[in-house]
C-alpha cells in the first residue's frame, strides 16, 4: 500500500522466524499506522469449543468451531473477526477490508445474528508498538501477501501457511515446501 500500511492484508512468517508465537504463522493485520500494528494469527486453532465460551455465537463460528490463538498479547481478551452479508452494517461492526471486518461482541450481541455470515473468535492477538512491525519486515521475516476473502475464516488452518505460499508463485511459492528444521534437510 502507498502509505506502508498492511491492515487488511497477510503477514506470513518467513522459514527464519522461529518465534514459537509466530513460527509458520499468518496472521491478518486489523490496523497499521504511525501508532503500530496489530492483527490475528489465523492458524492456531485452541481446543476450546466455541459453545463452551460463548454459546449464542457457535451457530455463525466458522468451521472449525473453536477458539484460536490469535497471538500473545492480552490472550484474556477475544477479537472476532466476521463476515457481513452483503449490503447489511451489523451492530458493532468494523470494516476491515472487503465484506471482513471486526466485531465489537458487546455490541453484536444485543443485535441481530443474520446480519453476520460467518464469524471466527482469537484469545489474544499480535501487536507492534511505533515502527517496530516496519523493521521486522525490512529484514524480511514476514513476507506480506494480499488476502484471499476466505483466509481470515479458513476451515483448514494447518495448512494455511503452506496454502498462501504456494499460490504467490515464484519465489515465495517455494518457501512452501521448507522443512520445519533445516538442520534434517
């Protein structure tokens, strides 16, 4: 983007980035600016069943139906990504990119649920304070890739990583196929 933003694309986690939080991670960016950054890891499925946390919102969860991961800070809290239908403007809803936005759950939930197609909740998320995500991409450990309209609910999040890769092509697509250890290559 011109302004150096990535809010509302992808970052990918190069085969360098051994961070255990970030390891071969994807994360959606919600916002960047002058102020930092912060986005949700979309391949880290939990255990936690949705309905066990908020039962009124397991029917519009995306599949698979659990909490993710949505990076290492403030995992107390819950971020909900959803889907609008289109032409409608749910309660608390924050638009993001295409149909995608984020959902104030507060909100949402004293309003109508037919107003959201799908939706996906992350415990935590990943934050960058002023200019540090900038420097982190200058020495390449995220490669930006632009999001396709299933990613931030993809249904299968193990292999997203390797997924977003492949279809950049050149030389990005063959970051897909590398081992998780280079030292057994």
């Amino acid at each position: 983007m011109d302004d150096g933003s990535t809010a509302g694309r992808l970052l990918v986690a190069s085969p360098d980035l051994t961070d255990p939080n970030f390891e071969r991670s994807v994360i959606y960016v919600i916002d960047h600016d002058e102020a930092g950054a912060i986005g949700v890891v979309l391949n880290r499925p939990a255990d936690t069943e949705v309905d066990e946390v908020l039962p009124a919102l397991a029917p519009t969860t995306a599949v698979p139906r659990v909490m993710f991961l949505g990076g290492p800070v403030s995992t107390q809290g819950i971020i909900c990504l959803a889907r609008a239908r289109p032409g409608r403007q749910p309660n608390g809803f924050h638009h993001i990119s295409g149909t995608l936005g984020r959902l104030d759950l507060e909100e949402h939930l004293e309003g109508a649920q037919s107003e959201v197609d799908e939706l996906r909740l992350f415990a935590g998320y990943a934050g960058w304070g002023p200019g540090q995500l900038d420097g982190e991409l200058i020495i390449d450990s995220w490669f930006i890739c632009e999001v396709h309209p299933d990613d931030p609910l993809d249904r299968d999040p193990d292999t997203l990583w390797q997924r977003v890769l492949r279809r950049q092509g050149g030389r990005l697509a063959r970051f897909a196929h590398a081992p998780v250890d280079a030292d057994l290559n």
